[in-house]
C-alpha cells in the first residue's frame, strides 16, 4: 500500500497556526523549514501522533485521517516508522537485539525487507554483537533507521535525524540515507532545515514558514526559485543538476559530466562512463562575466542568459540572487548587488557563469558501491 502520500492539514496550538496541503509521489519528501516553521508537527500529524483540528492524510489507497468523516487511524494500525533526532535504542539490548525488536510491530502476512537485507542495506553487520553504548552517533542512527525498516512500514517519517550528529557523523550516515532511498522502495518524510541535505536526498520539496505551506514541488527544480525565502537565505542555496559521465581525461586527470546546462570538467571521477551522478552548484561559487572570459583559470564556463533578478531588500544583505537559464536547467548567482548593477544586469541578458566549485553524488542505480561505503557526495572540487 505504499505510494503518494497526500496530505492538507489545518491546526492551531497556542498561537501557532499550522496551514498545510501538499500531494507527493513515492520517493523521498523533504519537509524544509527554520526551526518553529511547522516541520515536527506536520511530521507528527502524519505519523497519527497528533489528532489536527481538521485534516486528511492519504497513502496510496490507505486514508489514516479524514477529520469530516471522523477516521482517525492510531498511531500502532499506521505501519509508518518514525527515527527521531535521537536514536533511542534499548541501551541493555545488543544491536541484534534492538533489530529484532522492530520485528514484533511487522505484519507477518505482509512482504518487506528480511533482517539479513536490512543489515547489509545499513552495513551493521560488524555491529550486531555490541551494545548501544559503544557505537558512534552514526551507527545509532543506523541502527535506528534498521528497526524502523524491519517494521516493515508503508512509510518512514525520518525527523531531521542528522541533527544531533557532527559533520564526521553526518557524512558516515548520508551514504546510507541515499542507498534506503534507492534501495527500498519504501517512500520516506525527510524533516530538515539544510539545504545540502535536502539537495542531496530529496526528490519532492515542501517548505514552510511560520506554520505555513509556501512552496512544493519537484526538488530541482524548488531549489533555483529565488522567492522561497527560506531557502534564498540559505549560504547552501543553489541549484541541482542532473549528470552523466561522458569522458575520462588520464593525462589531466579529468572527467567531463554532461548536464541539461553544459558539460563540467572534475578532476578525476572514479566511476565508468555512463554512470549517473548528481551535481550540486552553490550560488556562492558562480560568477558572471558579460563575455566568454579569457586568462581564466576556472574550466568550467557555461553560456547562460539572465531569467530573473532578485528584487532588494532581502534582509539588507549586500548580496541578490540572480535566476540563470542555462541550457535546459536552471542555475543561481549570488552576487553582490554593486556587481549586478556594474554589469547593467536586466532579464534576458545574456551572460556566461562560470562554476568555482561543484559537488556530485553517484546514482545507485548506475554504481554500485563498494562494501561498506555507500557512495555519496564527493568533497567539492576547485575546477
């Protein structure tokens, strides 16, 4: 019964107002917000641990509220795994022991995940004989992220579980975030307010401020729109590009990955041509030139034309945004504003950018990763 996920939800508790009604498929869903903006008590209308004022939430053909026709599924009847923030594992259990426990919640005339394929899912193998208290945070949340899975829920509601870790942590887990994404087939909520996160796993972005809906859609294309503030805001913002391995350079050390905006030169990409990968371009780390720029050392320049420009005022920053059209894509500049107005910056422009610094994540679907390490996303590279 897994599938799209459709939710509209009216709420108030104390003098805060939630107001939200979105409709995603199968895949990841990322609620983004800043903190206060409505992300948790979203996430808990889903999962059935608040009952809303009014509200519907569908999954595939499965209706768990509909407050007009007085359906309120509980919270045990939903099969939906929650990961909180913290692990919360049983500190006196043994890693296999905490696994099995999600066992006794699984419907046993229902198929799913065996333990032997959510271990290797999770690489916990080398740590089902030790306890809770001798793991990193990471491998908590792993373990975490197992228990849920061997539920077997129809949905897993993950709120912001990264949040607690360093960036050594939070690098060990992505990897394995990204392999359940493409792996499992189950359709995953995704609480967060980073926009790296979101970049890198979601596939639908919902994103909130102050209790309110403000913007959903597909995640690539939500992520160049300048006038979602949340996210503008953001010294991660940016753009998502989709990419291809096309060509290796052995004497340069290179790789060519082709994308809807042009081809981007890395330094060398251990991953066969054709493998899939997905590239991330900060807004921070794109230029703008009004001619192909000469006695450049940056490789990577792509021939653009200006879709919109940033109006002033975003909280007196010295900075604006500008929307490229880059082929079949979109990117993001940002800018100072005495820059924009320099260059005599108007709509329709055309203008070349040129990429500082990228990022990629390799596709699952096209490389497999080795054991033990999932493949994510690579430092950024100078190109």
């Amino acid at each position: 019964m897994t599938g799209a996920l459709s939710v509209a939800v009216e709420h108030a508790q104390g003098d805060f107002h939630l107001s939200a009604s979105f409709s995603a498929p199968a895949g990841v869903t990322a609620l983004f917000g800043r903190s206060g903006s409505g992300k948790t008590t979203l996430v808990n209308v889903i999962g059935g641990l608040l009952r809303p004022r009014s509200g519907r939430v569908v999954l595939g053909n499965a209706t768990l509220l509909d407050t007009e026709r007085g359906i309120f599924v509980p919270p045990h009847r939903r099969r939906i795994g929650y990961v909180f923030q913290e692990a919360r594992l049983f500190p006196h259990l043994s890693v296999r022991q905490n696994l099995a426990f999600g066992r006794w919640f699984a419907p046993r005339h229902e198929g799913g995940l065996a333990t032997e394929a959510v271990v290797a899912l999770l690489g916990l193998a080398p740590l089902l004989g030790r306890r809770p208290g001798g793991l990193s945070g990471g491998e908590r949340q792993r373990v975490a992220i197992g228990r849920a899975l061997l539920a077997k829920p129809r949905l897993l509601l993950m709120d912001e579980p990264l949040a607690s870790l360093d960036e050594t942590r939070k690098a060990e887990i992505l990897p394995f975030i990204e392999r359940l994404r493409d792996e499992a087939g189950i359709p995953i909520v995704y609480v967060s307010h980073s926009v790296p996160e979101v970049a890198r796993l979601a596939d639908t972005l919902v994103v909130l401020e102050g209790g309110r809906l403000v913007a959903a859609g597909e995640a690539a294309e939500m992520l160049g729109r300048l006038d979602v503030a949340p996210l503008g805001l953001s010294r991660d913002a940016g753009a998502v590009l989709p990419g291809r391995i096309v060509g290796h350079d052995a004497g340069y050390g290179l790789t060519t990955v082709a994308t809807p905006a042009g081809p981007l030169h890395l330094p060398r990409v251990a991953l066969p041509e054709g493998a899939t990968v997905r590239i991330q371009v900060l807004a921070r780390d794109v230029m703008l030139s009004l001619r192909r720029p000469e006695g450049l050392s940056a490789l990577n320049v792509l021939e653009a034309r200006v879709a919109e420009i940033m109006p002033d005022g975003r909280e007196g920053g010295a900075a604006t945004d500008i929307r490229l059209r880059c082929g079949g894509a979109a990117l993001v500049a940002r800018i100072t504003r005495k820059s924009r107005d320099g260059l005599g910056l108007q709509v329709g422009d055309a203008v070349f950018a040129v990429v500082k610094t990228v990022a990629f994540e390799a596709a699952p679907e096209s490389h497999g990763p080795s054991e033990g390490e999932p493949a994510g996303l690579r430092p950024a590279w100078r190109a």
